[in-house]
C-alpha cells in the first residue's frame, strides 16, 4: 500500500500476517461497502448497531464492523450514546450520521 492508502482511507491491519492479508483483500471494495454502510447508518436517524446494518444489509457484520470504524474515524459517522445488545450478548454502541461541522464565520462565501 501507498503513502495515500492508509487508514482510515484503506483498511488497516494491527499486524503483519493474516490481518495484512485480509485488508490488501477488501481494499477494493471497502469504499464502495463503506457508501452502502453510510447509506444504511442514515435511515437511523436514531441509531443503529453494527450488527444491525450487518443484518439489514445480509452482510458479515466482520465486513461491516471495520467500515463502522473507518466512518468514525473519518467523521462521518458519530456514537449516539445509546448501546443496545448484540448477536454476542454483549451491549454495542449505536451510529448515527455526524452532525455537520459549524461553518467558519471568518470563510469568504460561508464556504
């Protein structure tokens, strides 16, 4: 991977080895997973858990977690306070789409 394929913009990996080797696998298609991800997280306005855009979308909730990541890390996404129980029992945190960032008054044009 490049300089500018690293994460959050490509998947990450913690060490050398398998996880390598499964994110050079779906780096392809993660940004492509990560729009239809966003697209699930902003029909819950409320919030949804992984789990739940992972059934929603009858996708591997293995493949969805790490897009969750990405989106948070990127921004798009933030945690709504809330956790509701998962497949596992245990309590999982609820996404929404991030408010927008405030405009900077000083910003010609409100840009």
């Amino acid at each position: 991977m490049t300089d500018d394929h690293v994460y959050p913009d490509a998947p990450g990996f913690k060490a050398l080895g398998p996880s390598q080797d499964a994110a050079v696998a779906i780096a392809p298609r993660a940004p492509r997973i990560r729009a239809v991800v966003f697209e699930e997280i902003a029909k819950h306005p409320a919030g949804v858990t992984a789990d739940e855009i992972a059934a929603a979308l009858g996708m591997s909730v293995l493949t969805v977690r790490p897009r969750v990541s990405e989106l948070r890390r990127l921004g798009e996404i933030s945690a709504t306070g809330d956790r509701r129980c998962n497949a596992s029992g245990m309590t999982a945190s609820t996404w929404r789409v991030a408010p927008p960032l405030p405009r900077d008054p000083g910003l010609k044009g409100g840009a």
